[in-house]
C-alpha cells in the first residue's frame, strides 16, 4: 500500500537551496507533519511529493511506484499520483457552485452521474455542509469553504492525502474543531495524512510521526512525544514545547561512559545517564524542561522573577545565578515577587547538547555535589 | 420641534461634511456632471434642434427650432439611398471591423499573455517590454506602418517596403480599406488585451489549477472547464473595450481611407462619416446623431460588462496568495514559439519605427537613392501649408510651437487627471459599496466610452452654445477635454491602489493627529507611489499621442503636435508627417522610459490595476 519514500530528494531555485537531501520514509495510514519555521522548505517538500514541483535531485517513490527519479528522467504528473491536496488558501473556484468543486474530481474519474450525486451528497453530509450546496464560494465563511475544500480533496477517495497549512486561515476555536475532525477523518478514511504546519502544538497533537526541518534539512523524524522528550538538537529542543525548554550554559567533565560531573547555574552536579554517552563535549548546554524544574522544595535555591498563571497551571520565572529558569507550577499560585524559593531538578529526562555542535550526546538525572 | 429638526439637519450636515471622503464624492459627483453629464445633453439637444444658418438652408426650417428633421433623414431618407450610404452600412461595416479586430486583440495579446505568465517560455523580459510598444505609439501609427510597408507601385500608391525588399505587389484592399483597419486597430489594441488578461492571469492562484490537475483533470479539461472561466470577465471586458475602441476609432480608418471610390476598397468608417458630417455647416445635427449613437452602443457596452462581471461567482477569491507557479513547460517547442513570438513582437514594434525614419529619409519612397534629409532640416517654405510651415520638421516654427504646446498640454493634463484619479480613488475606495461611490466611479469611467471624436463633438457643441462661445478654439478648451477624457485611466487606477491599502494605515495617522492633506501625501502617496505615477503617466502620453479628441477643437492658433502631423499628411507630404511621427513616438517612449526607472510607474499597472 501507499509508502512513501524520498531518497536525496534536493530542490534549489537557482542557487538557493530550498530542500537538501531529503530522506524520509512515509509508512501506510501514517499521519506525519512536516514541521519548521516559515520559509524551510515544508511547502516545497510537500509539493514536490505531490509532484506541483519537480525536484533537482533525488527519487520519490509512492507505493511500488517510482513516481520521480532524476537519475532515470521519470516525473509522473500529479494527476497519476493518485493523491489529494488539501491548499493553504482552499482554492476553491470561484465560477462553480459547491456541489459542482466536489464533483469536478470524480467527473475526471468518469464516475457515472448518480454515483457522483451519491458520494457528493455523502460529502457534504460528512462535513455538514449540506444546506450550501448550491451557493459559490464567495458566499460562504472561511470555516465553511475550508469544509467544502476538504469535502473536495476527499470525494475521490486519495490514498494519501496532502495538506499544507489547511487551518491556519480560520479563527483559533474553529482551529480546534477542525483539528479533531481531521483526526477523525484520518481514522475514518484509511488513507496516509502528510500535513504541513508552522505551529508546534498543532504538529504534536495531530501526528503519529512529525518531521522537523530548518533551512530546507531534516532535524528530526520521531514521534511527537519522542521529539518532545529526546529532542535531537537545540533547534528541535527549542522549537517544540511551551514554554520552550529552559537551555542553560554548563561545563562538563567526563567520569566515565555513563556519568560525568557538571556544572551550571553555579552548581556542580553529577550527571547520571543510563546509556553510553554517544560522544562528549566539555562545553555542554544543558536542556531541562519547565516540567521536570519543581519548586518550594530542594536542594536548589532561586528568586521569583515573574509568575505567569494560566488557571490549570503555572509558568514560574525563576533567577539564578544571573540566568532565568522556568518552571511548571500545577494549579494557580501566586509568588512575591523577590521573594527566595527553594526548587529541585526531577527526573530523568536531563538532556546534555553539544555546545558546537549542538546535538544531544546524553540524556539522563542530576544530583546535587554542590 | 422643528427647530430641533433643523438643528439635527445642519448637525448631520456637518457630521457629513467633516470626512474629506465624502466632500470629494459631492464635490466631484458635481464637477463630473457639469463636465460630462451636462454636455452630453447638450449634445443631444444638438441633435434635435437647427444649429446655425447654414443648416437652417439645407433644412428649411428656422435656426434653433426644435426638429426630429436630423435623426429622420440620416436614419431613413431614401434619396439616393441616402440613409444607406451615410448611416447604416458605414455603422454595419464598422461593427464588422470591430468584431475583426477584437479577434485579432484578444487572439493575439491573450495567447501572448498565457505564453509569458503561464509558461517557460524564454526572453518573457524582451516580448513583454517590446510586445506594449504598439499601445504607447498613437494609434494612427501602426496605420501609417502597414501603408508604409504593403503599399506598392501596382496601385499607384509608391514603392513600400515589402514591395522594394521582394517585389511583391498586394491587392489594393490589403493596403486601403476595411482589412488593414481591422488588423491594424487588432494590432494597436492586442497589448491593452495582453495587460488585461495578463493581469487576471497573474493575480489569478495557480493553486486553482494545481487542484485541478491534482483531481485528475486532463491539460485541455483545466484550460476550458478552469482558466478560461476564471479569465472570462477579463476577456468579455477586453472584447467589449476593444470593440467600443475601434468602433469610435477616427484616426485609422482615416488614414487607411486612401482607395478610389470605383475600386470597391472604399470604406467609410462611422466616425469618419461623423467628423465628415460635423464639419460641413449644413449637417452638423446628422453628425450629433451619430455622436450620439456611438455613445448609446459605449454605454450598452458598459451595462454588459457590469452585468457580466457583476454575478455571484464573485471572483474575490481570485487573490494570488501563492507564491509558486507552476509553470507549463514547453518543452521541445519551447525555443521555436520564442522566436516566432519575438520575431512577431519585434515586427510591430520595432519595424514600424525603422518605417517612418526610412520614409522620413527618402525623397522616393522605397528607392534607397534618393535619400535626403530634406524633411527634417530643410528650411525651404511647404507650397501645400497656408500656416507658412517649412519643409522639413525640424526647422518649422509651427511644428515647434506645436510640439510644446502638446508637450504643456500634456503635462496639464496629466497633473488634472492623475490628481483627480487619486482623489476619487480615495473617496471611493473610503466608501466603499455605497451608492455614491458606486455612482462617482462609474460617472468619472464614462469619459472613456465616449468615443474621442464624440467627446470633442461635445464641446465643440458647447462651445457653440451661447454662454460658452469664448471656449471656442482656446487652450483652456483642449485642457477640460483632455483632462476628463483621460480620466478614466487615473481613477481605475487611483481605486485600485487605495483598494489595496488596508483602513487601518490611514487610521493609525488619523490617531496621531495628523490632517488630511499630509496623510495623503506622505503616507498614502508615498506608499502606492508607483501606482499613483501610473495613473499620472497614462494620461500623459494618450494625450501626448492623441489627435481624434482634439482635431475638432484644436484652431489655427492652438495647433498642436499631432494636428500638425495630420496637415502635413493631407496635403501629402507623407515624409513630414513620416518624420514627425517618429518624433512622437520617440519621445513618448523616452519618456516613459525615464518615469517608469525613476518612479516605478508604467502603463500595465495603468490600465490593468
Ligand atoms: N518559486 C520559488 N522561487 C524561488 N524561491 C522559492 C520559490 N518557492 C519557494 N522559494 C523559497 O524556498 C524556501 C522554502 O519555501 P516554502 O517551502 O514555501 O517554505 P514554507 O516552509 O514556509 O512552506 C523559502 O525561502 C522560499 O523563499
Ligand atoms: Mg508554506
């Protein structure tokens, strides 16, 4: 069934290098996002596997199909890639009613004209749109033509399906009914999601697998949850998470394959992972997430420097040593501010980067030396 | 009580009156109505009424009565076919020309423009800079460049160009008459045709043809079912503007009405007939009847482009927000489409000036050893001009008077309507979808469908009536013409640029207390500079080039660049008017030129928006 495979995919526009060297596996009924800052590549990415662009270099292979291969001179035309995409700005046309975008697909398909009526109708009623069959584009809202651009990509029933930013045009509660109903419809309809989106959270919550890219390279391609907890850099570390990880300058010295001394925020700690480090560094930055940061009580001492309560929980600002450290706080409290505070650092989700090369090398516990 | 009403009145009043938007609406909803709704009537009373002694003679009926006489005998006499011969087939034939050239326009400018904004093809810089040419060159121009090229000794007419380069002689109905003016009209108008579906092409999202193919629908499937119905209200606009163009077009069917009469080549257009007939004293009414017939189709056309471009499938969406194209790619014929597509461009670009500097040159046309630079430097006195001109252009004081004339008049109106255009672009734009908006923009575009000769007919009409007789032949006459017929231009584009700025950049200087005046210019002027520039640079040059608006009106002491050019024509000196032509165009481009690198302005943002 429908794998998708890029191999060195590459994309430069004269000079400037767009997308460089892709590799990425895309399983069957995967749901993957392809996150990154504005400008990386994403919308490139996403367009040359659904063959809009075409490539510089590489292969991309959908199913057993090689549907690009530079070297062998092979560009298959969208319309043979068997896909659905979903556009950032819906393009819907504006000259065809609602009933006549969704049946335009399946009319090329040569559906006979009761099938279409059927699965237009199924259509709409699956995205309660029912009423506006007969109206254009214009004259509906923005929640609205994004349903009836999804009914669209949808009728002819793609095996993979691509979106690129579909939400991002809508208000921030309707961003959320959509989300869940794209999760629904992902389990509905048994095809291959590819999504493109700038925003974190709406990668995390709706992936099986999110792809991180920065300046057209691959960062990293995990699980939301693996991204988030084994970050496999400081971009990765700093992009996914909110409030983003606290990144502390530190000084490391190796004990041995699975423990070093470190020292940050004026103290020296003893770092404990429990597999071999994957290599060293003396100069370490060391990532903690606000979560694992637990204040009132411990072996560490700070001065409140702003607390930030959003009702569920709380971001406190802490200073040490010159340096701001945030922590998570469940349930609403408030601190003087100036006022000391005790605070420990929990669990063992520490992580150790390379501070040239900024890579993850560790990840593992700390406990107070001094 | 009611002196409360009244208060609340003057307290509305003044409410009303406190937002510039809507001073300018009033104050220009009634300067449009005096200048061109008021000399329509005026026009159309014309019409119906004996204007001067002359006509009384031929008419038998009192000078200023009141008389349907016009309208009966041009419409219907059957005196020596009369109505056949000066009305209906002269009308019957121009509309078959038009048709012809709207072809030839949207057939040629719209493949062009498909080739540069939707393909690979190569050297798009060279064909879409060069391809304009045609436009900015007055529109007689190409006229005179197809006589130049096809004439030939076989009809008397001197050797042309093709005729010298290959011996080939053509029939005389490809050289005079109803062919050349359909190409050529085609020709002069396939660039406005280019800028307009051009520019629905590039605003128009790929994404809407990209969803297309990604459902599967085949190349032909997209361009009928998809591009062609987007692109529609811009081609049925093109067909309509072109057509009312040509159909009130004077200067080409004049040039190109050389034929003798027995050849059968004899083609008369409407609006030759009508200068023809307004000219002579005794039918100066029959001419205001034609007048005002061309106005009746310009304005029949404007109802069927508001109405189709007016549905539902409203075309809002079509906004451009994606930054990739996907271009078609050409492939194997992409070089040999390049070339022929350049070699053509350059052909009616390029070639009709190598025409006129060779015409120029050669005291025989065609025979490349009789050249002379008699028509440009001789200070010998010209037999055939009772203003005293010299034989060559250059030495001439009245060319010379005539060229800076045009060259002031030009500026002025340029200045006028480019100003008035911004202005009413900000009242409307700033009152968007209300009735007087709606009215303002649709009162100061009649200007534009008002054929030119009609609209000089207007206020030749005016400045006949008693009250206005001291606007008889004056500069200031040529300047209200010129700056409310060019109009149009400035306030399309005007609307389009405010349109474009969101409220809240002129809001966020209201808050900080800064007046109107300096808000529009050094904030909104500043930002839409080159848009604003556009709308002060078309004016300029269809002024500069214009000669149907003005050859009614312009007198002996108001001559100006292109009536002169037209003298020496008439009376034959075919290297002068050669030569003098090539001057206007020469300087139409370098002026375009330099205003477009210094400013940003240029005549694709002017008429496409
Ligand atoms: N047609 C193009 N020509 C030149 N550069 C382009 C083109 N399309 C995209 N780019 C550049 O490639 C980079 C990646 O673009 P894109 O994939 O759209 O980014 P995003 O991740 O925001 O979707 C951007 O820096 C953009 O400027
Ligand atoms: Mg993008």
């Amino acid at each position: 069934m429908p794998k998708i495979i890029l191999e060195n995919v590459t994309k430069r526009f004269d000079k400037f290098v767009a997308v460089e060297n892709l590799n990425m596996v895309i399983e069957d009924r995967e749901f993957i996002t392809l996150l990154g800052p504005s400008g990386c590549g994403k919308t490139t990415t996403l367009r040359m596997i659904a063959g809009l662009e075409t490539p510089t270099e590489g292969k991309i292979t959908i199913g057993d199909e090689v549907v690009f291969d530079s070297e062998r001179g092979i560009n298959l035309s969208p319309a043979k890639r068997d896909i659905g995409f979903l556009f950032q700005n819906y393009a819907l046309w504006p000259h065809m009613t609602v009933y006549q975008n969704i049946a335009f697909g399946l009319e090329n398909l040569k559906w006979p004209k009761d099938e279409i009526r059927k699965r237009v109708t199924e259509m709409l009623q699956m995205m309660k749109i029912e009423e506006f069959e007969k109206r254009y584009p214009s004259e509906l809202s923005g929640g609205q033509q994004q349903r009836v651009a999804i009914a669209r990509t949808l009728a002819p029933k793609p095996k993979v399906l691509f979106m690129d930013e579909p939400l991002s045009n809508l208000d921030a509660k309707l961003r959320l009914e959509m989300r869940t109903e794209l999760k629904r419809l992902h389990v509905d309809t048994d095809s291959t999601f590819v999504y493109v989106t700038h925003d974190q959270l709406e990668a995390m919550t709706l992936a099986t697998r999110v792809c991180l890219i920065k300046n057209g390279l691959l960062q990293q391609y995990a699980p939301p949850l693996e991204v988030y907890n084994k970050p496999a850099n400081l971009f990765v570390a700093d992009f996914v998470g909110n409030p983003t990880m606290n990144m502390l300058q530190g000084k490391a010295k190796k004990i041995d394959d699975t423990h070093a001394e470190v020292e940050f925020l004026g103290h020296k700690v003893k770092f404990e992972s429990e597999v071999p480090f994957a290599s060293f560094n003396e100069k370490v930055v060391v990532g903690i997430r606000p979560e694992f940061i637990q204040v009132d009580e411990g072996p560490y001492e700070g001065e409140i420097y702003a607390t930030l309560p959003a009702g569920m929980e709380t971001t406190v600002k802490l200073e040490v040593n010159k340096e701001i450290v945030t922590s998570m706080k469940f349930g609403a409290v408030d601190y003087q501010y100036g006022a000391k505070v005790k605070f420990d650092i929990t669990g063992s989700g520490v992580i150790l980067f390379d501070a040239d090369t900024t890579d993850r090398f560790a990840m593992g516990k700390v406990t107070l030396i001094k | 009580m009611t002196e409360i009403k009244k208060q609340k009145f003057k307290n509305n009043l003044k409410a009303y009156f406190s937002k510039p938007a809507n001073i300018i609406t009033v104050l220009f909803l009634v300067l449009l109505i005096v200048a061109v709704v008021i000399p329509l009537f005026t026009l159309l009373i014309g019409s119906f009424k004996i204007n001067g002694n002359q006509e009384a003679l031929y008419t038998g009926i009192p000078d200023g009565s009141f008389t349907i006489a016009h309208w009966k005998e041009l419409l219907t006499s059957k005196d020596f076919d009369y109505a056949q011969i000066k009305f209906w087939d002269p009308l019957f034939k121009s509309c078959l020309m038009s048709l012809l050239s709207c072809l030839v326009a949207v057939g040629f400018g719209g493949t062009v423009a498909w080739f540069i904004t939707r393909s690979d093809l190569p050297f798009k810089k060279f064909i879409s800079t060069v391809f304009v040419f045609p436009y900015i060159m007055p529109a007689w121009s190409m006229a005179m460049f197809w006589e130049n090229f096809f004439k030939n000794t076989a009809i008397n007419a001197g050797k042309g160009i093709l005729q010298a380069v290959t011996g080939i002689c053509v029939p005389e109905s490809v050289v005079y008459g109803f062919f050349p003016c359909a190409m050529c009209l085609g020709l002069h108008y396939a660039p406005f045709a280019y800028i307009l579906i051009g520019g629905i092409l590039r605003n128009m999202d790929a994404n809407l043809e990209e969803a297309a193919t990604v459902l599967k629908a085949s190349r032909l499937k997209i361009l009928t079912r998809v591009t062609l119905p987007i692109v529609m209200p811009a081609l049925i606009s093109t067909v309509l503007l072109v057509f009312s163009s040509s159909i009130s077009a004077f200067t080409v069917p004049f040039f190109l009405n050389k034929s003798s009469i027995n050849s059968g080549n004899n083609f008369i257009s409407i609006s030759v007939q009508m200068r023809s007939l307004i000219n002579s004293g005794f039918t100066k009414g029959q001419g205001y009847v034609i007048a005002i017939v061309l106005m009746i189709f310009s304005l029949a056309i404007i109802t069927l482009n508001n109405w189709f471009t007016g549905k539902r499938k409203s075309f809002t969406t079509v906004t451009g927000k994606s930054g990739q194209v996907s271009l078609v790619k050409l492939g194997k014929a992409r070089m040999v489409i390049a070339v022929i597509l350049v070699v053509i461009v350059a052909f009616f670009a390029i070639m009709p000036m190598v025409s006129f500097a060779m015409e120029s040159l050669l005291e025989v046309p065609g025979d490349l050893s009789t050249f002379t630079l008699k028509y440009w430097l001789s200070t010998e006195p010209f037999e055939g001009s009772n203003k005293g001109d010299t034989i060559g252009i250059l030495r001439s004081g009245i060319m010379w008077a005539a060229m800076g004339r045009s060259l002031l008049l030009s500026l002025l109106v340029s200045l006028i309507a480019g100003t008035f255009g911004i202005l009413i672009g900000y009242a409307v734009s700033h009152k968007r979808g209300s009735k007087a908006a709606s009215l303002l923009s649709d009162i100061a575009f009649l200007p534009y469908l008002i054929p030119a000769m009609s609209f000089g007919a207007v206020y030749l009409a005016l400045s006949y009536t008693k009250g206005f007789t001291w606007l008889d032949g004056s500069f200031f006459l040529l300047l209200l013409v010129g700056a409310f017929k060019f109009m149009p231009f400035a306030s399309r584009t005007g609307t389009n640029a405010m349109l474009q700025l969101s409220g809240e950049i002129e809001e966020a200087a209201v808050i900080t207390g800064t007046p109107w005046w300096k808000r529009m210019t050094r904030v909104l002027f500043p930002i839409q500079k080159s848009s604003f520039m556009s709308g002060y640079l078309l004016p300029f040059i269809s002024c500069m080039r214009e000669m149907s608006l003005f050859v009614l009106l312009a007198a002996s002491y108001t001559t100006l660049v292109t009536t002169v050019l037209q003298e020496y024509s008439r009376t034959g000196l075919t290297q002068a008017s050669n030569a003098i032509n090539l001057l206007i165009i020469v300087f139409v481009l370098v002026i375009q030129y330099v205003v477009n690198k210094l400013t940003g302005a240029s005549i694709d943002k002017g008429v496409g928006g």
